[in-house]
C-alpha cells in the first residue's frame, strides 16, 4: 500500500513511525486496500440481524470467530431466502469499508452479494434436540398441573435489576390496581453466567412459603442472547418447582425452552403480569362495592316486608278472637232474647191453660171434676214457685254485667266491675269497690 504524503507539522517526538497522514488520506488508502482482497464464500450462522429500508444486516459466526455482513435488499428478495437467527448459510462477496467523514462514523462490512441455505444452523439443531429430551422425560407437564391463585398474596420475579421488563412488570401489576407484596431477584439475563444465576433466583424465591407465583421476565433478543433460558439445567429447575413460573421471554416470536416448561408462557412481560394476577382487581372492587349495595339496599327492603307481614300476622290473631267473640256475644244476645220470648209465651201459654182448666172444673162439680181442680191448684202451686218473678218478688235481685249476662260469683262480679242489679220492679245499676 502507497503512503500518502506527510502534513508538515510535527509528529510525536523520538517515535519511528512515517506521518503523521490526514485520516482520511489513510482511510481511503485502507478502503483501496480492503477492496483488493479476494472476493471468497464463506460459511457460517446469522445472528443479530436487522435490516434498514436498503440493506439487510447480521453477523455471520462459527466457533472461530464472526464478521459483519450486509446485502441489498433487493438482492435478498430475488433469491427468495428468507433469513432468520441461527439459519446456517453460504454466502459470497468481499470486503467494504466505508470510511466515514467528519459527522458519521467508519464501518466494516463484508458485502454480500451470492446467498443460499447451507442447512439448520447449529444452535437451532441444538436446541430442537434438547427440546425433544425434555419432552421425552416429561418436563412439559409438571409445571402445568400446578394451581394458580387468582390473586395471588406475593408474586415473586426474577429479571434484570436495569433491563425494561421490571418496568413492564410493574405497570401490568398497577394496571390490574394489585396491591400485594412483590419479592424481586435480580440476576444477569445474557451471558454463559446467565442460566445458573436464573435458576439459583427460582430456587431462593420458592424456598419462600409467602411467594404463590413467579414471574421470570426479560426483553427481546436474538437466539443467542436468549440461549441462557434454553439451559437444560434451568428447565429440569423449573420443571420441579413447587410454585408455578410464568415466562416471559423475548418477543411475540421467540420461543425458548423455559417457555415450553413453565406454566405459562407469555409474550411480553406486561402480559406475565396480568396472567399472574387474573383478576381485574379495580373492577373487582367496584363490582364488589356495587353488590354490596345492592345487598344492603335488599336487606333493608327485606327486613321492612317481613316487619309488615310478621305485623300483619300478629295482628290478624287478634282480630280473629275479637270478631268471633263479637260473633258469640251476639249470639248470647240472641239466645237470651230468645229464651226471654219463649219464657213469657209459656206464662202467657199457662195462665191460658189455667184459665181454661179453671173454668173446666167449675162446671164439673162431680167427685171427679173436684179431684181434678184439686191437682191443678196443686201444679199451678208449683209452677209459681219455680217462677223467678216470685223469687225477685221475695227479696231477691239478679246480679247482671253491662251486657245483660247473669255473673253467677263474687270473682266474676269484681272482673265485670259495673254491674246492673236487676228487681221484680226493674233494675238499679251498681258499681264494685273493694274495701281496703
């Protein structure tokens, strides 16, 4: 390579090196230089790839080592591949620089410009071999049968201490107005440091009797960033845990080997969040509110209906005895009134009888129409007798309450309280009064 004429200022003193050049002299030199070198295939796995609006980008790696690779993406398109992390491809092209200027910054790339499919690159082989072992042994299931709270007292999460799924964790949890204990285990979530630290959290974190869940959370990445949720041995860790691991792993896309084994698989960790805590709690608590409410507002309604019936109830025994003793009351009336008419009409009937009788035996004045005025007298005798008009006319009085009904006692005469002394020649009313 030609070296490009030196500035005239002075260099570094006593150094042995040419110069110094302009930067950008020597950067066009290495371009020039970088260009000249052959253009060759090479073999290898994408990973990191990402793509502007023109080009395509992604790193091509082996176990030596890895380069930077960009193609057109127009060229891409026309051979059909579509690339992806861990895809084992052949590529062809040769170096680029580009040197950069004063306000952007140098880059090296190997421009690619041939492409094709070499086979499944091998971490993806890998994986899918691991993944077809922990099928076999049963792992998939475990976590699965476990039973989840529907809202959970203290959540456990393991996560990256700065990394923006905490963040998201957080506001999933605010966003269903959880206000539980939250038990955090940070630990690194991307190197060959990662899966170990991982699964010492998850055991930390179930040795706690309060944690009901946990939360494993970390943001999106290429497989190989995400690999360390791929470890055999945090699966097995998982798989045997006796609280239920939510995973939330990467992006919509990805898929790692700790998602496969946990309870729950979620595609963000927002999303982890609300699947451990499956109840809307503020929507909780309104409803709850509402049919308290609700509840009280029937209550009191009930209580006042069963008042009025249980009123009504009480009061109907009352009315019942007080409209059958009227009832009885005055059939009493009636039946004295009664007995009263049939009493007088069988004086009325008797003096006729005895009138009759009377003038029967006056006109027989034989032995025998004697004897019979004699036996009359004697029976008129009698029926006088059992007359209570005789017996008021001796003296005496019927004690009557207000109501006209014969007290029969002392007792019954101080309950009825007013009485009516009834004579031969009418009746006087009486009061009782006990003396002192």
């Amino acid at each position: 390579m030609s070296v490009p004429e030196p500035l005239a200022s002075d260099g570094i003193p006593d150094s042995r090196l040419p110069g110094p050049y302009p930067v950008g002299a020597y950067a066009a030199r290495l371009k020039r230089r970088l260009l000249e070198f052959a253009r060759v295939q090479l073999v290898g796995e994408v990973w990191g790839l990402s793509s502007s609006r023109a080009r395509v980008y992604f790193e091509l790696r082996d176990g030596r080592g890895a380069l930077p690779c960009s193609i057109w993406r127009t060229d891409l398109d026309a051979l059909g591949v579509r690339l992806a992390d861990g895809l084992r491809v052949v590529v062809g092209g040769g170096c680029d620089y580009y040197s950069g200027s004063a306000t952007s910054s140098p880059s090296f790339t190997f421009a690619v410009s041939e492409l094709r499919v070499a086979g499944e690159g091998d971490l993806l082989a890998q994986l899918q071999r691991l993944r077809r072992q922990l099928l076999a042994d049963g792992l998939f299931e475990p976590q699965k049968r476990l039973a989840r709270p529907m809202l959970p007292g203290t959540i456990g999460v393991v996560t990256g201490e700065r990394g923006k799924a905490r963040d998201d964790v957080l506001a999933g949890l605010r966003r269903r107005g959880w206000a539980g204990r939250l038990v955090w285990a940070f630990a690194p979530v991307q190197d060959r440091h990662a899966a170990p630290a991982i699964a010492a959290a998850l055991r930390e974190l179930a040795a706690i009797e309060e944690v009901e869940v946990v939360i494993v959370a970390r943001g999106g990445g290429s497989l190989a960033d995400l690999f360390a949720f791929c470890d055999e041995a945090l699966c097995r860790t998982v798989a045997l845990l006796r609280v239920p691991v939510i995973s939330s792993v990467g992006h919509h896309t990805d898929r790692t080997l700790i998602d496969d084994v946990a309870a729950v698989c979620c595609s963000t960790p927002t999303h982890a969040a609300e699947a451990a805590v499956r109840i809307d709690c503020r929507a909780a608590r309104s409803e709850h509110t509402a049919y308290a409410r609700r509840l009280d507002s029937h209550g009191r309604r009930a209580i006042l209906d069963r008042a009025r019936a249980l009123g009504h109830l009480s009061r109907a025994p009352r009315q019942h005895v007080t409209r059958h003793r009227r009832h009885l009351h005055q059939l009493v009336r009636e039946l004295r009134a009664s007995a009263r008419r049939a009493h007088e009409e069988g004086r009325s009937l008797a003096s006729v009888h005895l009138l009759v009788l009377g003038r029967t035996a006056a006109r027989g004045r034989g032995p025998d129409g004697a004897k019979r005025g004699r036996e009359l007298e004697r029976l008129a005798l009698a029926l006088d007798a059992h007359d209570p008009e005789r017996t008021l006319a001796r003296g005496y009085a019927l004690v009557e309450d207000r109501d006209g009904e014969p007290l029969a006692s002392a007792r019954a005469a101080r309950s009825a309280g007013e009485l009516r002394l009834r004579f031969h020649d009418g009746s006087v009313p009486a009061e009782v009064r006990e003396s002192g």
